[in-house]
C-alpha cells in the first residue's frame, strides 16, 4: 500500500531560525495536505497542494509540491515559539478513483522552538 | 459555531466490552472520517464515509465498526475491545470535494480510550 515518508522526526531550533520538514510517497500523489497539531490538541488543516510544482505560501509558512507529485514540503522562515507543534503530510493516491477519498498520513514532525 | 463533537472523551474499559465513541458535526458535511493516532506510528485511517450510508475502509479497519445513518453523525464502534485499541481517537469532517482536492478537514478533539 501507500506509504509517506516524513522527516526529520524531531527538529529543534532556536528561535528565529528557519525550518523544514519533508514528505515522500511511495506512489505518485493527487493532492497533498499539510496539519498542524499543538501539544494536547487536534490537527489543524493548513492547506492542500494539488498541482505539480505547486508553491503556495502563508505568512512565513511556504508549502510546495514536487514536480512529479511524489513529494512536498514545508518551510518555516524566522520560526516563533507559536509555531511549536508537530507538522503532518497526508497525501491521498492518484488513480485511486473518484471519491476514494483514502488519506496516508506522514507520521509527523514534531518543531521545538527555544526562545 | 462550527464544530466536530466526540464523546466520550476519556474512556477506560475492560476488554471485551463493547463501547461506541460518537462523532457528529453540525456543517452539514458530507464526507467523515475516523482516524487513530499512536506515538512513533503518527495517524492512520480507520474508516472514512462520503455520504449518508455510504463508508469504506481505511488503512487499519480490523476490530472496529461504524454507521452513517444520519449525515451528521458517524459513530465509531468497537465491538470487542482489546489492549492494542488503546489510543487517541480523531472524528474528522469535510464538505463535498472539489476534485481533485480537498475542503478544508475539520477534527474533533479527539477520545482517549484505555482498553485493560
């Protein structure tokens, strides 16, 4: 089955610093998603990818989406204590048909910001 | 205010004992989707459901079951609980897909259940 890669599994930055995290597929993806969870609390949708070479930004966050549509990644500029929290990917299948709607997560990153 | 409910939100259980987590969302959304999450192991799918009647398995189904009989709720039932049940669950809700992409997934706070 699918598999989506996700690293580094623990990154620790000063505040300040930048901040990347990387998601790879076994299979070629349909759209890619990114969360965001907060110690103690749910994942919160951030935005989904769904075109190749797809780069779209949110403030000091920019997501992109591989050209092959295999992989993705997030990167933080000048990180901030609120950003602490772990980063998930979840890809959903390309021809995996209409409404499958079967989701893979990344198993996550989890960003420590020292003040 | 736009929301996901789980309750309950704590559970210890024995095993054996069958128990019902209940999820529900009050946007009228079509697609539901019961995920668990496990330290080292991040989230995984459990079963999701596009419409009313309408589920389909996930990644990790075994041992559990669940019904879309109303299009706002989307209960997750475990009908003989065992030890490696044991984890944090998340309901998650999302309105008709724009293929190919999503709608924002809205989670709920998640049931934490114990199995003995």
């Amino acid at each position: 089955g699918q598999q989506v890669m996700q690293i580094p599994q623990y990154q620790h930055v000063q505040e300040g610093e930048d901040f990347t995290t990387y998601c790879n597929s076994s299979t070629t993806l349909s759209n890619i998603q990114w969360y965001k969870q907060r110690p103690g609390g749910h994942p919160v949708f951030l935005i989904q990818l769904v075109k190749s070479g797809e780069v779209k930004k949110q403030k000091r966050l920019t997501f992109q989406f591989g050209e092959a549509k295999k992989n993705s990644s997030l990167h933080i500029t000048a990180t901030q204590t609120t950003d602490v929290g772990t980063y998930f990917c979840a890809g959903e299948e390309k021809g995996s048909g209409a409404g499958s709607y079967q989701l893979t997560f990344g198993k996550g990153t989890k960003l420590s910001v020292i003040p | 205010e736009a929301q996901v409910t789980q309750n309950p939100r704590y559970l210890i259980t024995v095993t054996g004992k069958k128990l019902t987590v209940t999820c529900s969302q009050n946007m009228n959304h079509e697609y539901m989707s019961w995920y668990r999450q496990d330290p080292g192991l991040g989230l995984r799918q459990i079963y999701y459901s596009m419409n009313v009647e309408v589920t389909d398995k996930g990644d990790v189904p075994e041992g559990y079951k669940v019904s879309r009989k109303e299009k706002r709720n989307f209960p997750l039932i475990l009908e003989s609980p065992s030890p490696n049940q044991t984890s944090l669950y998340f309901c998650a809700s999302s309105p008709r897909l724009a293929l190919p992409g999503w709608e924002t997934q809205y989670f709920g706070p998640g049931t934490r259940l114990l199995v003995l």
